[in-house]
C-alpha cells in the first residue's frame, strides 16, 4: 500500500499539458501502424470508460479489439458519473448487468474486463465478484492503491455524483486488494491526473503485473504502447496465464 504522506498529486506541468498530449497521443495511432498483434480467441471484452467519459473515449481501442477478432462491448451505463446512491448496492446492480453482458454469448466467456481510471476500479470490483466468469483485468490509469485522493479531478467527480471523494481505510484496503485473476495495471510516470504511484501493486505477486507507457492520462486508451500491451494480454490462453488466486 502506498503511503498518503509519501504521495503527492500530479505535476502541474503534466496536468497542464495533458490535453495536448492526449492530442498528439490520438493522432499518432493512426500514423504508427500496429503490425505482428496476436489475432484474438473470439471471447468477450468488457470496457468501462473513465470518469465523465463514455464509449466514445474508448473508440480506437474498442475498434482494434473488434479487428482482432474479439467482441468488444460497453459497460451498458453511458457516462460515467461516479457511483450513484450507496457504493454497495450500485456495484450488486452492476455486477448483474456485466453478468448479462457476459453471459449473452457462452462460447465468448470468460470474459476479460478493462477499465480506464475510475471504470478500471469497476472492472476490478466487479471481477472479484465474478471471478468465475472473468479470465482477467487489465487497467489503464486506475489508482486502486490511493490512501487519499491524489488525484487532480476530486471536484470532477463530487460534482458529477453528487457525493465526496473520500477514501477511509477499510476502502481503501479493499480498492487494493486485486481480483482473484490475472491482473495487469498500465500506468505512467507522466500521468496528470492521478499519482502513478497509486496505479501500481508495489509488491510482486505472481498473478498481477504493473506495466509503464509513457503518455498522458486522457490519451492513454490511444497509445500505442498501451494498444500493443492489451493485444498481447488478450491473446493469452488461460491456461497459460497466472495463477488464480495466488496472493
């Protein structure tokens, strides 16, 4: 667990230059051809979009996914707001609603859940509650290890939902605990909107990785590095992958 005293938020400077970086982070994945990626086993993709974002955001990824030969769907919610009314109840109603989209197909589980920043959070949630049905998580900018908030959009996300953004212990500790499946966080030092340090597990375990990109937080669903990383998890077998549940 990272130490809140030990964290600061993000730069000014990154922050600064995120949409910028996003800009240039867009454009080049379209100008750097992807070639040699792993073609997919046809199983089903889950994304759940980052805060005040919806499946628009993730338009490249989704569309390189679905070349590769996986079903790419949405999380079915729209914008990402936050969650609404009490966090326990929200997650059960979601949890259901991801198990809808999962089950539509039986051939395309077990699933795969990747969230970006707030929705990586929901994919892990969730998939500690369908461990079952879910073959891995991969998220991109998420800081599931925050003791506080060190993020740089804590008022995004009280004015959207409605609610503080407030971490105590107890959630903490859990938000940081992984899913009981192979588990890959794609992070940046660069990051401008929440601390990398909170992006990452800290001690090695052997069914979760921690992976540096560079870019920014707003564009890292367009980088190409990331696109590269997430390619090459889906194409794992699951036979092939970490071992579940070891902690």
């Amino acid at each position: 667990m990272n130490s809140s005293l030990a964290l600061q938020r993000p730069s000014l400077r990154h922050t600064g230059t995120e949409p910028l970086r996003a800009l240039a982070e867009y454009a080049s994945h379209w100008l750097t051809p992807l070639r040699g990626l792993p073609r997919g086993d046809g199983h089903t993709v889950v994304m759940f979009p980052g805060l005040a974002s919806d499946a628009k955001a993730f338009g490249p990824l989704r569309r390189q996914c679905s070349r590769l030969g996986y079903q790419a769907v949405d999380w079915g919610r729209g914008l990402n707001r936050g969650p609404e009314g009490e966090v326990e109840p929200w997650l059960d109603r979601l949890t259901d609603d991801i198990a809808e989209l999962i089950d539509k197909d039986p051939k395309a589980r077990p699933a795969t859940l990747l969230g970006w920043s707030l929705g990586g959070i929901y994919a892990r949630e969730v998939a500690k509650r369908l461990s079952c049905s879910v073959r891995q998580v991969i998220t991109l900018g998420t800081p599931f290890s925050a003791s506080a908030d060190h993020s740089r959009v804590g008022w995004l996300y009280e004015w959207l939902s409605g609610q503080p953004a407030r971490i105590d212990g107890r959630l903490s500790a859990r938000l940081a605990a992984p899913p009981r499946v192979p588990t890959t966080s794609i992070y940046s030092r660069s990051d401008g909107v929440v601390a990398w340090q909170t992006c990452t597990h800290g001690s090695p375990r052997p069914h979760v990785e921690d992976i540096e990109v560079p870019g920014s937080h707003l564009g890292m669903a367009w980088n190409p590095a990331t696109l590269r990383i997430v390619a090459e998890r889906l194409a794992r077998p699951v036979a092939t992958q970490p071992a579940s549940g070891a902690m």
